[in-house]
C-alpha cells in the first residue's frame, strides 16, 4: 500500500428508513484509522458544507472543519457523497452551502449513545450557479462533473489519486509525500525521480517502528522495505 502523511477515513452510511417511533434507522461501515487523542474535553465547532448537484440523484459534499481537544484547535477536512432517489428533483441551484452552529455533543457511557445537536439553514451557494474549483459544467443536467486532475495536470511525482473534487499524490512502498504533498522523498539522497527531477529516497522502517518483527528477531532495512531475521547464535 502506498505510504500517506495523513489518516484517511472512509464512512459508508445507507439509510433504512424511519422506525414505528419515527427515528431514522442508518446502517454505518467505518473504514480507516483517524489520531488517537488524549482523554479531555472534545468540542466540535461551527462550520459551513458545500453541496454541489454532481448528476442526476446525487450530491458532493465538502468542507474544512475543527475541533478543540483541551484548548488546543485540531483541522481537519470532510467530503463525503450523498445518492437519492432522481425522482425527488435537484438543488434549486448548482451549489449550496449549509450553515451549523451551536453544536452540542453528549456521550451516554450507559447506554454508549452519541447524541449531536445542531442548529443548521442551508442557504444557496456563493456562487451558487457556477460550478467550484475541481468540477466542470455539464449543461445537459445542469451539473457539475469531476475534473480529472490528474489526466488533464498530472500534478505528481509518483502516484496521482483522483476523487471527487480534487486529487491527493502518494508514493510507492517505503518512501513517503514531500512537504509539497506532490514528490516522494526520504533518508537515501542517492535515489532521484526520473519523472519530477526531485530528491527522492526510501524510509528506514527499522528506525522508524514501522517493522512487525516476531520477539526476538532484528530489523535489516532494505531498499523500499525491510526484513525480519535471526540474530547469529539462536535456533
């Protein structure tokens, strides 16, 4: 698997329909690994999500949030993609944002409920009927399409990952993303990229921790990996 400087998070969430005591039932898949953070006060703050009419029956959604762990303010990003039903029409526009505000959040360690509450409005989009950066114009809908970033600038070094919207770059196995999240660098300055003309070298997982060596085996890096083996004298 490519090597990424980021977590990445995938939730999957297909709606059942509503219950006899009229709750929505929602069926949720996590994929992914976000940072462990210290035990304390989570507070989630107001944000703003774009939802833009990407074909017939289906919404892209993005924003850039935040939230405070002990007084301390963590970003992150949040994009997700909403199917529906075509029959029930389009967004009056091409693009709208919604707004949330005075978020509440409370955890019942009884019955190890979230319940979250928002106040939220949704508001046409600035702009509203021109499609944002990463999406062009599909008249026919009117929708507004992915940009194939990587086909059309071919942005990375390495490995070019096109997603809705946007692009992210990664690296082949034991080297790792340079700090312009485009080229692919690492310890070894002998090794160059023949396509960016860039520094590029590979990890050292033994001195990283990266290894998943049996007790009692040494780490030996490797050129873009590394190996587990015996020490000298042991059976």
């Amino acid at each position: 698997m490519p090597q990424e400087n980021r977590e990445r998070l995938t939730i999957t969430s297909t709606a059942q329909g509503i219950n006899d005591d009229g709750q929505l039932q929602v069926d949720i898949e996590v994929d992914g690994r976000v940072p462990t953070l210290p035990t304390g006060v989570v507070l989630l703050r107001p944000f703003t999500e774009d939802y833009v009419q990407s074909g017939e029956g289906s919404l892209y959604g993005y924003s850039s949030r935040s939230f405070q762990v002990n007084g301390y303010m963590l970003p992150y990003a949040w994009n997700h993609t909403v199917t529906y039903d075509a029959d029930a029409g389009r967004l009056p526009f091409l693009v709208q944002s919604l707004f949330t505000t005075n978020l509440r959040v409370h955890y019942g360690r009884g019955h190890r409920k979230l319940k979250i509450r928002a106040a939220a409005a949704i508001r046409k989009g600035e702009p509203s009927n021109r499609c944002p950066e990463g999406f062009t114009l599909d008249e026919s809908g009117p929708f507004c399409l992915d940009d194939d970033e990587c086909v059309r600038m071919q942005p990375c070094a390495h490995v070019c990952n096109n997603v809705l919207g946007s692009y992210y770059c990664s690296c082949p196995d034991g080297m790792t993303l340079g700090p312009d999240g485009k080229s692919c660098q690492g310890r070894d300055q002998h090794l160059r990229s023949h396509d960016s003309g860039s520094s590029c070298s590979y990890l050292d997982e033994c001195q990283l921790g990266m290894m998943t060596c049996a007790e009692g085996e040494e780490c030996v890096n490797t050129i873009g990996s590394y190996q587990c083996v015996q020490p000298c004298g042991r059976e």
